[in-house]
C-alpha cells in the first residue's frame, strides 16, 4: 500500500450565477426541515425544565 500523502488545493470555483441562486434557494428549503426539528427539540427541553423547577 503507498502511504504517500498528496495535497490538493481548490484555488476557485467557475460556476454560473443562475445556478449558484438555484444551489442556495434548495440549501434554503432543505434547512428547514431541520429548523422544525430543533424547535421541537428546544420546547420539549424547556417544558421538562419549567416542570422540573415549578414549584
């Protein structure tokens, strides 16, 4: 097996504007979904944290 090492570096990417606003409006959308899933998360911690300190 050859354990030599090779190094790459990306000095630019070419990519037309139109498809660089398509790109960001999906990588938009597609957060969504995961910004759902965190608030859900952060109400159902902060419910078990009032009920745990309401006396």
């Amino acid at each position: 097996m050859d354990s030599e090492v090779s190094r790459v570096e990306i000095t630019d990417i070419k990519m037309p504007f139109g498809s660089m606003v398509v790109f960001m409006v999906k990588w938009a959308i597609a957060s969504i979904p995961a910004i759902i899933i965190l608030w859900i998360l952060f109400m159902m911690f902060g419910g078990v944290l009032t009920g745990l300190t309401h006396i």
